[in-house]
C-alpha cells in the first residue's frame, strides 16, 4: 500500500507538469481481470508478511524485558542496609547533575521499592524507552500552568495591517473611479497585473482565472455545485484536452461551444469522479457523458475473442427505446476514428441476433434495464469488466417502474466501487488512472430529482459530485410557456388555430391511446400530414414514425407519455398538451420537445377544471422559470392548495389526511 501511495503522488506531480505544460494527461493501463486477481493476492501476501514480522518483533521485545527485569530484581533484593546505601547515592547525584543528564539515566524501581541505577549507552538506553513505552511504564506528569501563561494566547496585541477596519483593502474600492470618468491618480500608477484581477471571466485567459472568477462564471452559467471535490469547468472546447480524433468530431457536428452542463461535467468525468447531473431536457446532456466515456474507452485494447469473454467495458441505461437509439447514435458521431463496437438491446428485437452481437465482441452497451437483466438471468450477458455505468433519465426509469431491475444489474456489476471517504476516493481514483486498480465509474443524469433517486444515488456511487443547471426541477428559460385555461368543447377549435399559426415540426400530447388516434383523423380532414405514437404500436412502427419526423417527410407527430422522454427532433418549433399531464414530471418532458440545443420553443398547454390536481404544482413551476401565470390559473382554489394538504381554516376534527 505504501508503494501504491508513493506511484499516485508521483503520477499527481507528473500530471500536474504536463497540465502546466498544456499537455495531455497520461493514458491509464488496461488490466485483464486474471492480472488484477494477481495482484490482490500478491498484496495479501505481502500484508501477511508484515504481521507476522510485527508479531515476531513484539514477541522478542516481550522477552527481553521479561529477563531484563527479573535481573534488576534478583539484583536489588539485599539487605536493608545496601538498599538505604542505594537511596542515598541516587538523591546525592540528583542534586549535581544538571536537568539534560537525568534524563539520561534511568533507575527501575522494584516490588520492594528499592532502585537500582543502571547507565547505558545510546542504544541501549533508546531500547530501554521503547521497552518502557511499550509496556505502560512511561507515565508523563500533568504539567501545571501558571496563571501568565494560561491567559498569555487569549489576549493578543500584536494585530497585522490587514486586519485594520478602518481601511477597505479590497482592490476595487482602494480606488474607485471619480465623477469625471477619469480613474485616480493611484489607480494610474497600479500595475496592470493587480488592474486584471478586476476584470470580468470572459476577457482571462484560462490561467488568469481566480477561484472568485470560477464562482461567477457558475452563476453566470446557472450552474450550481455541491459535495465532492469538484474540478473547474471549461469555457471553450480547447481549454480541456481531448484527444485529436474526437475533437474532429466535435467541430464537424458544429458544436461551437458546450453547454453548461458540458462545460461543468466533461471536466468531472475525466478525472474519473462519481457524478450526480440535473439539467433540463435538451441541454445537451448526452454528450455531457458521451465525450468523456470515449477519452476513456479510446485508452483500452480493442475487444478480442478472449478479453470479450468478461463483457463490455461500459454501459448506458435509459428508460425508452428511442432514447437508448439515439444515445447510441449520438455515440457514433463522436466516437468516429476509433473504431469503438457499441450495440442497443431493447425489447422488441430478438434475442438470438442480440446474443450474437454480444458474442462477438463490443466496448459499450446500450439498452434498456428491463432487457439488460432478461439477458443477464438468460447468461447471455456477463459484465464482469464493465467499470463505466451510465445512467439517463433516472427519474423516468422509477417512474416507469424499473428501480428493481436497475438494483439487479448494478450488483451484478463486479467491479470495486470506491470509497465513500472523499480523501481515499480520490487516491483510488489516481490508482484507477495508473493502471493498478479498476474501480466503477457511475454517473446518474435526469431532469428531475425524486427521494427514490436520491435513494439510488447513495447506494451506488462513492464521493459523488451534484451538478445543477439552474435550480433541480426548474424550467428551460428557453421555452416560452403559454397556459389556455378552456372548455373541454372548444379544445379541438383552438388545435386548428394554433396550427394554422404555427409552422411545423409541431408535437401533440394526448393522454390515451384512442385519444391519439381520434385527433390524427380529425387532422387528416383538415389536410394536415400527422403520423401516431403509443405503446400499441410495434417497434417497427415507432421507428418509422420517428424517422419520417424527423425527416420533415412528417409535419406533426401525435403522441402518448412514451414521446415524452428521449425523442429529439431538430428544430420542433412548438409542443401542445391536447390532455393536461396528470404530473409535474410529465409536464417539465414533454414541454421539453421543443427549445433544444439553444433554440427557442413554444409550449401551449389545454386545462380544464378536471385537471386541478395539476394546478398548484403547475403554478409555483411557472413562478420559478420565471414564465407568466394566467389570473385565471393564479386565482384558481386548488392553484393555492397542494393535493392532499389540510386547509387551515377547516377544524381538526374535521381534518381528514389523504394516505401517499
């Protein structure tokens, strides 16, 4: 373990050059699995062998003393005269000798209380402390302060210049800026250094940047952090080292700057830090992972026939089959130059194409958790060196109620979990680096953030970072947020005009099934080119639907709650709820179709008074992104009573509590 300590601090300060230098980190070394079991054992061979040497060294000390001490006594047990004699020579040559020679020689005292003087050597007498100590026999007199010097730290008068408060020592109000617009006369003869510190994040270079730069710029991003030792975020693309290819890719995708939830998690996932990541939909947060789980796949040894025998190196769970297409999608973009094998298992595919695809070999697995534990029960899966999870949307997969089955795939994962202490965290995350050990990466991303999340995250990830864009649960400023509070009659009247008004690609929101299908009729007659989404369609169909979408062959896409959650379509101009949501939750996804990637969105929302179970929540969402609440919505009785809450103007025997 010592050895270990001293190759991390080595492998910091290395690090920390090339940092310096603008160079890349080092590549971590792959360990097979048979390797990693050499080496534990190893290391408990090695543990064995200290113990049993201590054990050894204590047994000898024990020994010595037992026969050292039985000599004194054989030796002082005389008459009573020798033993006065004794006395008597050892309070002579007290007096004589100076403080730094009693502490020199030592006197034993006996059962009868008679001492014996014995002079020794250096090392025999720093053999003879360590016997003393060992054994108890080493007792310190309490000192006793004297009343100067109990009081003399309590009252301190020697005071530095800076702890004057008669005088503002901050550099922006030393020297303010006069009337005339002219900066005074101190401030003219200021170093240009000490004038830099002043100036706003965006006009420093990256190593100019203080600790109270980095804390404004957070703000200024909306991004808020919590626990964990969380690294500075980036600003621009070239301010963290990426490999070359997949940068590349970057620029040919035309991301032209990250997004804030990018800018603060790259730097997070490339130190190999467990992480906590709550952002709005359409933030970006695919990439968000995606980047640095390909920096870290690009360092392994492509799969062969034998290291594919111990499963993928990494895996992403999401809780749709659409988002589990996309995110492998988005993967093959990025990932292009390095030849990295990925595949998606969903329901609604076979088994026996999937489990030849898993046979032959891949660095990352997509899919779905209900598909992932049928093949993990069935031992056509194996993740015993899988040491990257990801999981997306993590409050839609409890919500669609898959936290067994997550629970069931997490603990088939054999890789070591770090520790929960911070500090040892973070020197198994330097181990992990240099190739000595292999320990799980998770990273949890949603939008919203639920106690059963929170309950997932304490159980599965060690020392995680919290990030935050903007406050959890909050709204897109991006989306412009319109509430019709109307008649159930007169919701199909206001559809048209809406369309009529609006350009395509428009998404529609219906409750039911049969719902859905009504509504692509009825536009139908009116000429509009719409295509169906639910659960009763087959996988086959869904894709095709999604794809003529997004290929703008499609001008409106009619759905249920399942489109909700992973379907990006470029440039969705405007998202209608025909059905109010039933939650929160399904409000803040669906709404979240539209004003992606940066872009502007609308959503229009029918309510009715069969839907106040959504009014409150609904109210103080809007109030929170900052969007206009409707006098009608703002007025409303159940719009200032949360569901289930007691009124307090009703007497308590009346009171009846609604069970959760």
């Amino acid at each position: 373990m010592i050895a270990a300590e001293e190759l991390a601090e080595e492998q910091q300060e290395h690090n920390n050059q090339l940092i310096q230098n603008g160079k890349s980190t080092f590549k971590p070394q792959f360990l097979s699995k048979q390797q990693r079991e050499e080496q534990k054992q190893k290391q408990e061979e090695q543990q064995h062998k200290q113990q049993v040497e201590k054990q050894q060294q204590i047994a000898q000390i024990r020994k010595e003393y037992i026969h050292f001490r039985s000599k004194v006594i054989s030796n002082s047990l005389g008459d009573d005269q020798k033993v006065r004699q004794i006395l008597e020579k050892r309070k002579s040559k007290s007096r004589s000798r100076s403080k730094s020679k009693e502490k020199n020689n030592r006197y034993i005292t006996s059962n009868t209380r008679a001492t014996v003087p014995v002079k020794m050597d250096g090392e025999n007498q720093e053999l003879m402390h360590i016997k003393m100590q060992y054994l108890g026999l080493n007792k310190e007199k309490k000192k006793i302060l004297k009343p100067s010097e109990k009081f003399k730290n309590i009252f301190n008068f020697e005071w530095d210049a800076t702890e004057d408060t008669s005088i503002d020592f901050n550099p922006l109000y030393m020297n303010r800026i006069i009337a005339s617009g002219l900066h005074s006369k101190a401030q003219e003869d200021k170093d240009p250094d000490q004038l830099l510190s002043s100036d706003h994040w965006s006009k420093k270079s990256l190593g100019q940047m203080q600790p109270r730069d980095w804390r404004i710029f957070r703000e200024d991003m909306d991004i808020i952090i919590k626990g964990g030792r969380v690294p500075n975020p980036i600003r621009e693309w070239n301010e963290v080292q990426l490999p070359k290819n997949l940068m590349n890719s970057i620029r040919n995708l035309n991301y032209v700057k990250p997004t804030p939830i990018q800018m603060q998690t790259i730097p997070i996932g490339l130190e190999r830090k467990d992480m906590i990541g709550i952002a709005p939909t359409g933030s970006g947060k695919s990439a968000a992972f995606l980047i640095p789980l390909i920096t870290y796949l690009s360092t392994l040894p492509k799969q062969d026939d034998k290291i594919c025998k111990d499963g993928p190196y990494a895996l992403i769970m999401a809780p749709a089959r659409e988002l589990a297409i996309q995110i492998e999608a988005e993967f093959q973009k990025l990932s292009q130059g390095y030849n990295l094998r990925s595949f998606v298992i969903v329901g609604g595919r076979k088994e026996e194409e999937q489990e030849f695809h898993l046979k032959k070999g891949i660095e990352i697995l997509i899919g779905t958790p209900g598909r992932i534990k049928d093949l993990l029960m069935k031992k056509y899966l194996v993740l015993e060196q899988c040491s990257w999870i990801v999981l997306d949307e993590a409050d839609k997969m409890i919500d669609l109620g898959f936290e067994q089955d997550v629970n069931y795939i997490l603990d088939s994962i054999t890789t070591q979990m770090k520790s929960e202490d911070e500090i040892a965290a973070e020197l198994e995350e330097k181990l992990a680096q240099a190739g000595e050990r292999q320990y799980r990466v998770t990273h949890l991303f949603s939008a919203t953030m639920p106690p059963q999340v929170e309950k997932l995250a304490k159980r599965y990830l060690r020392a995680f970072c919290f990030i935050s864009i903007g406050e959890p649960g909050g709204g897109k400023k991006d989306i412009e947020q319109k509430i019709d509070m109307i008649n159930e009659a007169a919701k199909k009247n206001r559809l048209l005009q809406l369309l009529a008004s609006n350009k395509p690609p428009i998404i529609i929101f219906a409750n039911q099934k049969k719902s859905v299908e009504i509504l692509s009729k009825t536009l139908e007659k009116y000429g509009y080119n719409s295509v169906v989404y639910h659960g009763s369609k087959t996988q086959q169909q869904r894709e095709a639907a999604v794809e003529g979408f997004k290929s703008k062959k499609i001008d409106i896409l009619i759905a249920t709650d399942l489109a909700s959650r992973g379907l990006h379509v470029e440039g969705v101009q405007m998202v209608i709820n025909f059905d109010a949501p039933k939650n929160i939750q399904d409000f803040i996804h669906r709404t979240g179709r539209t004003g992606r990637a940066g872009k502007r969105g609308l959503a229009v929302t029918f309510l009715t008074n069969s839907d106040s179970d959504l009014f409150y929540d609904l109210k103080e969402y809007l109030i929170k992104s900052g969007q206009n609440v409707p006098p009608e919505l703002a007025q409303h009785t159940a719009s200032n009573q949360k569901p289930g809450s007691v009124p307090d103007n009703v007497p308590r025997r009346k009171q009846v509590i609604l069970a959760h």
